[in-house]
C-alpha cells in the first residue's frame, strides 16, 4: 500500500494534472467586450478586429510600428528621483520601482531616432504602462532631449503622448514640464524643422496642455481620449450633459482641435507621406 500511495498514486497525478492557463492569454475588446486571443491581438497591432477598437499600444511594438527597421533608442540623462520624498500609501521610490519591474523602462518617455519613410526622425514615445505615462522630470528631461536631438540631426520630431497629465508624486516639478516642453518645441519651429504629434488613448491634464496641442500637424488613432479635465468632472461642473464622442479624437476633428484620425495600421505611411511633403527640397523654379 505505501508502494501504491507513495510512488503510483504520485506518478498518476503528474501525469494527469492540469497546468494552470496563463491569465494574460484572452483580452476583453473594451468597445464590443468581445475576448480577443493575445496573439492575434498582437499580430492585428492590438486594434480590435470585430469592432475596431484601438487598445493601447506596448512602447516596443509603437516603436517597431512607427520607424523604418533600424531605429536606434537614445540613452537619456539621470535626474533625481524622488525629488520631494513624497509618500502617499506608499513611498514613491518604491512605486517607480514597481512601475520599472512591470514596464521595464527608466520612466514614461522614451526616445529614439531612425527614418520614417526614408526621411529622418527624432521621436519621444510614452509608455502608459509606467505610472499612467505621468509626466514628471524625467519625462521634460526626455522631451526636452528629443528636441535636442531633432535640431542636432536636422530631423523632424515626433511626439507620441499616452498620458494621465503630471505626476502628482512630484509636486510643482512636474507641472514645470509643460513650459519646459513647449520651449523645447519652441527650439524645434525656430530651426524650421517639422513637429507632428501622434494623439493616443489618452492624451489629457498637463500633458493635453502643454506639446500635445503645438503641432504644426497633430494626428489622432481611432477612438483616443484627449481632453484637459475628464468628461465627469466637466458635466458636474457645468451641470450639463456633454454631448455624444465628447473628447473622442473624431470629435475634435469635427470641431477642429486635430487634422487627421489615422487607423493605427497607416500610421507610418501617413508620416512617412507627410514628412516628404514637409522636407521635399524646393526646386529653384518653384521658388520663383
């Protein structure tokens, strides 16, 4: 009997045990909340193929997405972290670390250059993943660079903001980083170079209020919320109710606040055709 109980009985159960199911394999459609199967959601660039729906994009694969092959990342300059020593429910230390354990990045921005249809470009990405793409300090720092980098290389930049606004954790510092973005815009116009913001889910607080909105073209994904304040928060102050798709990108473009909605999957064909517009070289006779 101990034979059958120490020895069979364990070898049965080996055999015939379930393996637990990843819980990351099916993802809810948050428009038609029908369950999409991870690697097809991935090879469709996440955008739901029953509905449409665009879900937020890994920073990784916007960034395959966005350049020609061969983009290189840039090394971003250290700041201090946890510059007030703030603490919540829990340190902010310990929350960038968990932030850094789960997205694998420094902070919510990143940076790379490459080409977009054969015409070079600087880009400055956010990663929601990292603390709700907050902007605080690290994040200027990184515009900031970008914009650098942009005037330094003769290329256009590229915002792609996925945003909750400023990092609260950081006080007046990160609400300093909408007047160091748009004088880091600033520095690009004043070259003549092109600056074309890519609007995604969600774009809105400090970050809707500062470089997002300074295009010289401003392009939008299906769907993207970009506001200042959020829809509730505006109805309970005006005690109104907003109207359908309000602060939906096809609504501001109804209204004029953006130029395009591109569909995720044409986003690099519709940069790479814009920049060749804004960087084709003008012939002699057309100067005339």
């Amino acid at each position: 009997m101990n034979w059958l109980t120490n020895f069979v009985l364990p070898k049965i159960r080996a055999v015939v045990a379930k393996h637990e199911v990843p819980d990351n394999l099916w993802h809810k459609c948050p428009g038609c909340e029908r369950m999409l199967f991870h690697r097809e959601l991935e090879a469709n660039l996440h955008v739901c193929n029953s509905c449409g729906h665009h879900l937020r994009l890994p920073v990784e694969q916007r960034l395959e997405l966005l350049f020609d092959p061969g983009a290189t990342r840039d090394a971003l300059p250290k700041v201090i972290v946890d510059p007030l020593r703030f603490r919540d429910r829990k340190r902010y230390a310990d929350r960038l670390k968990e932030a850094h354990a789960k997205s694998g990045e420094r902070d919510a921005v990143i940076v790379a250059h490459g080409t977009i249809g054969s015409v070079p470009a600087v880009a400055a990405l956010f990663d929601f993943d990292f603390l709700g793409g907050s902007m605080g300090v690290a994040a200027g720092e990184a515009l900031v660079s970008a914009a650098r980098l942009a005037v330094q290389q003769d290329a256009a930049l590229i915002v792609v903001p996925a945003s909750g606004g400023a990092r609260m954790q950081e006080g007046i510092l990160s609400l300093m980083q909408m007047p160091r973005s748009t004088l880091a815009v600033e520095m690009v116009k004043e070259k003549g170079l092109p600056y074309i913001v890519v609007l995604t889910d969600p774009t809105t607080g400090g970050v809707s209020a500062s470089f997002a909105m300074l295009g010289d073209i401003t392009l939008a994904e299906p769907g993207a919320v970009i506001g200042f304040a959020g829809a509730r928060v505006i109805e309970e102050t005006i005690r109104a109710k907003l109207p359908e798709g309000f602060q939906r990108a096809e609504y501001l473009l109804e209204h004029g606040m953006i130029d395009m909605v591109v569909p995720r999957r044409d986003m690099r064909a519709t940069l790479a055709r814009l920049l060749d517009l804004l960087r084709r070289p003008v012939s002699a006779e057309a100067q005339l």
